[in-house]
C-alpha cells in the first residue's frame, strides 16, 4: 500500500492527500483537475489574447528562424504549386471576387499616399531603364529641376523677364497713355 502525503490545493486552500511517488515527482500542486484548469486560466479578453498572439508570431517571423520558416514556405509552395495556381485561377473568375478586386482596387488607386509612392517608383523604374547606373544622378537633376520651376526664381521670373506676366494689365497701361 502507497504512503500518502497530505498536500495543500493552491488554487481552494483546501488539503488533500496524494501518494508519495506523486510528491516526489513534483504533482500535488492542485486537489483536482478542475482546480489545476482553473488556475491556469488568465482571464483575458479575445483582442488582449489576439494582440498577444499577433506580437508573438511577429517575433517568431522576423527572430532567429526566419529564414528556416521563408525555406519551408517556399518549398510547400513549390511542392503544391500547380494546385495553388489551379485554386487561384478558379478564384479569379469568381464574379464576386472580380467586383471586390476591382472596388480595392479603385480604391487603393485613389489614395494619395498611393499616388506618391508610384509616382515616384515610377520616376526611379524609368531613370533606371534609360539611364543605368547614372539613374541617381538623372533624378537629382531632375528633382533640382523642379525645386527651379515652383520658386520664384524659376517659372515667374523668367516670364516676367520676357513680358509675359501681367499683359492685360500692360495692355491696359499702354492703351491709357496712348489717350
């Protein structure tokens, strides 16, 4: 026959017994199974528990195993690849989701952060195309370029040096003095 322990529950503050094997294993901390679930609850809410999650699997994917975990995905993609493209494909004629890719779309398009970041991978895709390793250069002269025209040193000035600003009012100075 076991040798009994008598034991204090941590979760009810209740006593208990249980075999001496279990106490020296390092069991006995709870008087039931009920009580053991009950403390290990943490009582959080689902978007405390889904922040948690989120900042975890952040952690996981840019620490020490990224890379492991880029390799495997790559290989399930390459080992699954002509079912992922068949899955896609019937997706894509879905009508459903061609008005929900073309509403995101319209709507990503019409961002102005959106707008700026083309506009500008766009200037560098084109230096880089045309212009090869001298691109940096071609857009610094270009934006210099631009910085002229907006101040008044650029665009203003030079009109007004060539008479081309203010001609109506010039024309009506020149009308009033042949009077």
């Amino acid at each position: 026959m076991a040798r009994m322990v008598e034991k204090f529950c941590q979760y009810r503050g209740v006593t208990f017994e249980i075999a001496r094997g279990q106490h020296n294993a390092g069991r006995g901390k709870y008087c039931s199974r009920p009580c053991s679930h009950a403390a290990r609850r943490q009582n959080k809410s689902l978007e405390q528990r889904r922040a948690e999650k989120a900042e975890y699997d952040r952690k996981r994917r840019n620490g020490p195993l990224r890379e492991t975990i880029l390799a495997k995905k790559r290989q399930h993609y390459e080992d699954n690849r002509p079912e992922f493209l068949a899955k896609f494909a019937e997706r894509r004629k879905d009508p459903a989701y061609k008005a929900y890719m073309k509403e995101y779309g319209a709507r990503y398009r019409s961002d102005p952060e959106w707008k700026a970041h083309k506009r500008q991978y766009d200037r560098e895709y084109r230096a880089r195309k045309m212009y090869g390793d001298f691109d940096v250069v071609y857009l610094v002269l270009r934006e210099l370029e631009e910085e002229l025209q907006n101040t008044g040193e650029g665009n203003a000035s030079r009109q007004y040096e060539r008479g081309r600003s203010n001609r109506c009012q010039l024309n009506r100075r020149a009308g009033a003095k042949e009077v």
